[in-house]
C-alpha cells in the first residue's frame, strides 16, 4: 500500500476541518491537505499557537488556503460554538480529520468531571461529528477520519468507571480514550452504510511519533520517550500519511483502518493495521454510541 500525492487529483474548492493543526500530525496532515487544493479550517485550542502554525505553512506554501477557529475539545459548549463559528462561514464539510489528543496521567477532568482524554480525544470529536455530518456531501470522497493509536490494544470501555479512576494501569484512561475513538470510527461507518449513505467513516493510527503528546507526560517518562524516540518513532510527516491516505485515496472502503506496519506498528509501511478482537465487539460499540449520547446531553445528528 503506497500514498503518493501526485496521484492525487487537485481538491480545489472542498473544505477540510483538521483538529489539533497547530503541531505534530495534525500540522503535517494539514500540509499534507493544502498542498492537494484544500480549504483547511485548523480547529485549535491554542489560538496563538496556530497562528504560528498558519504563518509557517504560508511561507512554505504562498497559496495555501487556511484559516483558524478556535476549538477546545475537552469542553462540549466550545465544541458547540466552533460548529457554531464554522457553519455561519461555510456551507458544506468534505473531510473532517478528528485528529487531536492529549495523554496524561495526572487524573485531570474537565469542567463537567469527564476524565479530561475520554473528554477530549473521544467525546468531544463525537459531538463535533454530530453537529457537522448535515452539511457533508453525500459522496464518496466525503470522509471522517478518527485517530486511534496502538494503545487501543491493551484497552476497555470502563463502563462502571468511566474516568478509569479504580484502573490498576496508569494508562488505561488513555488506551480507553483511542479504542473509543476505533470504536466510534467503526460504528458510525455501520450506521452510515444502514442510512445507504455514501459517506466514509475510517480509522487511522500513526505509530509511533514525538507529536507533542510527550509533553502531557511526567519528566520522567518524558525524558525516558526522549532517549527512546528513534527507536519506536519516525517523523510526524510519516505519522501523518495513514491520515491523508485515509482522506483523498480512491481506493478505499469506509470502516477500515490504516497505520505503520513495521515492528508492533510503530512504523514502516501504510497497510491495514491490527484490531483487537474487542475492538471489533458491535454490541460494545454500540453501548459506547449510547454512553456518549448520554455524556453529551443529545442524540447523533443522523
């Protein structure tokens, strides 16, 4: 499985919305983007942070179309008001590229007492899909990409406990956060299909990458992942290519899920990467669509 962006037809006129562009994978999947002819809407948290992200891109790439709007996942009302912000300016949604994330192990919540990953890397990204999937096409090349990552494959849905505060695994609210993120990847893409819609749902992970989500660690594990890093990383460019893969490629179908290949997926080349057989459980999936229109006060806008 090969991406190369000259096979890539020019996208001039779609419109893409990319979380977390201001570093990392989601900066590199937003060159990646704009390079094809996008539109890309950088859906930040930190407002001065993609300013300086835009202005770098704009002096690699003059005619890149950009613009920044302010979105912290984390908090379901800023989630409500980008959507807000987003819809009065454009009319339509082509790939929407739910890629931010935090890790920490710190036990930190957000405003409503959610667990601040499963707040953040899951539920927000299911409200904001939610609110924005009306005003998608219904083609093919209309797509929604969730960011998973390799540690999904030691993790549950806590039910009982969803903010893992009895978990023994010190990243077990982490591991949670991104088999949510496959979860609802999967599951939407069924409900698509039962709908007879045309949209894609896929799933990516990126492997292994130093993609700003270090920074959330302790030092310890900090400077241990540093010393570590050319070992179990490649770049965020290559981090970013199951994303872009995932949105411009032809030959795809919706519900599948790409990643790095190599030893334990930490990289080497795209293919089709490995899914827990609990990841793969529909009536899990489906509890967990439930869970989090609970968690968000309304059904999916389906």
């Amino acid at each position: 499985m090969e991406f190369k962006f000259s096979s890539i037809p020019f996208q001039k006129g779609k419109v893409a919305i990319v979380t977390g562009a201001n570093n990392g994978i989601g900066y590199e999947t937003t060159v990646g983007l704009v390079k094809v002819g996008f539109k890309v809407v950088m859906a930040c948290r930190n407002i001065s942070k993609a300013h300086i992200a835009k202005t770098k891109i704009l002096q690699k790439l003059p005619n890149a179309d950009l613009e920044v709007i302010h979105l912290d996942l984390s908090d379901l009302k800023s989630v409500r008001e980008f959507v807000k912000e987003f819809k009065s300016r454009y009319n339509g949604l082509h790939v929407l590229i739910n890629n931010a994330g935090v890790l920490s192990y710190s036990g930190k919540k957000n405003d409503a007492g959610i667990e601040l990953q499963f707040a953040t890397n899951h539920l927000g990204h299911f409200l904001l899909t939610s609110m924005l999937i009306d005003i998608m096409p219904d083609e093919n090349s209309s797509r929604i990409i969730s960011l998973s990552s390799v540690a999904h494959k030691k993790a549950k849905i806590h039910f009982d406990d969803i903010n893992c505060e009895n978990a023994d695994d010190a990243g077990a609210a982490y591991g949670q956060s991104k088999l949510a993120c496959l979860m609802f990847g999967d599951e939407l893409n069924r409900r698509l299909n039962k709908k007879g819609s045309k949209i894609r749902s896929l799933s990516v992970h990126p492997g292994g990458s130093d993609s700003g989500l270090f920074d959330e660690m302790s030092r310890l594990w900090y400077f241990t992942l540093k010393v570590l890093a050319p070992f179990i990383t490649h770049s965020n460019e290559k981090a970013a290519v199951p994303s872009l893969y995932a949105a411009l490629s032809g030959d795809i179908k919706g519900g599948e899920y790409f990643g790095p290949t190599g030893f334990n997926e930490l990289k080497g080349k795209l293919g089709i990467a490995y899914r827990t057989d609990y990841s793969r459980n529909e009536g899990i999936a489906s509890n967990l669509w439930e869970l989090s229109e609970k968690m968000i006060g309304e059904k999916f806008n389906m």
